[in-house]
C-alpha cells in the first residue's frame, strides 16, 4: 500500500506481530514497510514504549545536584528512575531540557 492513510487492518496486525515477539525487520519484510516505519506505528499505536524519556527540569536540576555530591550514575538512575545510560547522556549535554 502506497498512499498516505493509515491501514487499521494492517496496523492491528503489526501489534498482534508485536505482542508474539516478532522482530521488526521480519513484519516490515510481511508488509513491504520499512523497519523505521514499524517503529513508528508501533509507537503510535502505544504497544511499543521508546527505550527513553525526556527528564523535567527538576529531575535534571535533581541529577546535577547528586553529581555534586559525588553519586555515581547508576545511583542517580536508581533514585530518579532513568537509567544510567540516560543519567550519562543528560550529563554530557548540558542542561538541556524540553
């Protein structure tokens, strides 16, 4: 299908693809989409999570505030619920915040 509406039928069916643990490259394969364009159905649709969140400005005031003190990634994640990786990345960009 190549036009620009959505196609309930065909999303219905990623979901399902989804939820029995289908890898994206083998649904895009089953529908002749891109694995990019799976992610983002998923996405839409709410039966897939994105691995990360944005943080508010007072979970990232909070983060700098532990790093003062001296607490190490992992434990800033554990006690603002982000992972270390993420905890990482707010750090090495600043105090960027949306």
């Amino acid at each position: 299908m190549t036009t620009n509406q959505p196609d309930p039928e065909r999303n219905k069916q990623l979901a399902d693809m989804y939820a029995e643990g289908a890898m994206y490259e083998t649904m895009a394969l089953a529908f002749g989409i891109t694995t990019t364009r799976v992610i983002q159905i998923l996405n839409r649709l709410g039966v897939r999570k994105p691995k990360w969140r944005w943080a508010s400005a007072e979970t990232v005031e909070k983060i700098y505030q532990m790093k003062v003190e001296d607490r190490s990634q992992a434990v800033i994640g554990r006690e603002v619920g982000l992972s270390r990786e993420r905890i990482r990345q707010i750090l090495k960009n600043g105090r960027k915040i949306k």
